[in-house]
C-alpha cells in the first residue's frame, strides 16, 4: 500500500486493515425489477469479507450498435439507485458520460465512475472531481498503466483526493483483451487504491455483430490472479439472468455462482 488510508463512502475505508473493496451489480438499470436485482445480490455476498458498493448505470452511452439499448435514463435511474441506498443501507456507483450529468448523479451516488473510453476527457474528470465524491476511473483499454496518473491528476486539480483506478483489461489485437498483473506497481505508483475489474476483461469487443460478447467463465481465474496480486478491491456485474440484460450479457457472473466464485478469492 502506498496511499493513505481512504475513506471512499460513508463506512467503507481502503487501506491497512480494512477488507477489500466490491463494487457489483447489473451493468444497467432496467427499471424497478432492478431494486429486487440488489437484494438478491445483497443475500448472496452475505457474510463475505468485504466491503459491498452496489453498482448500476441509468445510461450505456459507450454502446457498440447505434441500437443497443442505453437504460433508464438520469431521472428515473437515480430514483431507482436512491431506493437501492435507503432499502439497503449500501453505498451506489453509476457511470457519468457527460459533465452535466455529475452534479445531479453526486446528490444521490456516493462514486462517480468513468468510463474507459472517456478516461481523458478532462471537463468531465474536472466536473466529477468539484462533486467531492469519489471517482472511480476506468484505465482506457488503449492506455499504458503508467499513464492513468494523467487522469488522476484532473481530479485531484479540484482539490477532490477520493479516487479509485480500475484495470478493466488491453485490446491485445481485434477481439480480445488481456490483464497484465505485472503492471499492478505502475498503476499504484500514482498513489490511489487499484482495483480489478474482471467481467469487462473477459469482454470480445464487437464479436456478436454490433454488441460485445464475452465469456464469464474465465472472470473467476482472474478473480483469484487478482486476490494474490494484491489489488485493493474488485469490480463485478452480476445479473439473476445475464441473458435478459440489454448489455454485456456475455460477461456477467451468473447470480446464483457468485458467492461461491468470491469465496475462493476472500477466503
């Protein structure tokens, strides 16, 4: 650990002594069926030491196909996470694509997270970090870990210190990407928590004709590479029925498999 310790939401520290961090739920808000999604996910990390931050996007703005679906939209998606948060008592995560939209998603989500293609686009790191809520920043499939610091550095110029970096995997050719664990020091050196994001590694960008496919399965092995590389924390979507979600279906840890996945990596 080279980073202070880090208080990212109310309740939930990164740092010497503290359980590691997760972020997990479905890639999108769906609608009201997604406040049922967060319990069943609340049932099943019961127990398990970590610290669960629920994660869902009231818009997929990064879509492969002009005609994927996109979500809920702002307005009703932070009425469903703000649900989410009083029901459950959970801290919540949802992707921003646009400056606007940080300021109203800061008044109900506790981070603020960046895509990874828009991992450079300064005004809308500048507008999550004025928020002073975390910001969790998706490295860019194309960037150099050594280069996420740029990033950091926009938020921190508004004073905002909460940051989270998440490796989400390198285009390796057309198709595929891979996770260099190796470069786990380079990513730390810019002194912020690092966290791995294993089901949009096992992403296959456009393989399915206009959408992403995937394959879920090898997730759990990058789950266990990622728990003995030493990794601050880990992102995951999950969904009760991964192939009735309008995105990312192919990579999304089954529900009923996650406990017993995440008991091998905490355990």
């Amino acid at each position: 650990m080279n980073y202070p310790l880090t208080e990212i939401a109310d309740g939930i520290s990164l740092g010497e002594g503290n359980d590691p961090l997760l972020i997990a739920g479905p890639c999108v808000i769906q609608g009201p069926e997604t406040i049922d999604h967060a319990h069943q996910i609340a049932e099943a990390l019961s127990g398990l030491p970590a610290q669960w931050v629920f994660k869902a996007s009231f818009d997929k703005a990064n879509r492969t196909s002009g005609s994927g679906l996109r979500g809920s939209g702002l307005e009703h998606g932070l009425n469903i996470l703000a649900q989410i948060k009083e029901q459950l008592r959970v801290p919540v995560l949802t992707d921003v694509h646009l400056p606007e939209q940080c300021a109203p998603a800061a008044e109900v989500c506790d981070i603020l997270q960046i895509p990874a293609f828009l991992c450079r686009q300064t005004d809308l790191l500048i507008a999550a970090g004025k928020t002073n809520r975390t910001v969790n920043i998706k490295k860019g499939q194309f960037l150099a870990p050594r280069d996420c610091g740029h990033a950091a550095e926009k938020v921190r110029s508004t004073q905002n210190q909460k940051i989270l970096l998440t490796e989400r995997g390198t285009f390796f050719g057309y198709g595929r990407l891979v996770v260099d664990f190796a470069s786990l020091p380079d990513m730390q050196a810019h002194g912020c928590p690092v966290l791995l994001d294993a089901t949009h590694s096992v992403q296959a960008p456009g393989e399915l004709d206009g959408a992403t496919g995937g394959d879920w399965k090898r997730a759990p092995i990058l789950l266990r590479a990622g728990a003995a590389a030493g990794y601050d924390g880990f992102f995951i979507e999950t969904h009760p029925n991964p192939e009735e979600s309008p995105s990312d279906a192919a990579n999304m840890i089954p529900l009923q498999h996650l406990r017993e996945i995440l008991g091998e990596c905490f355990n």
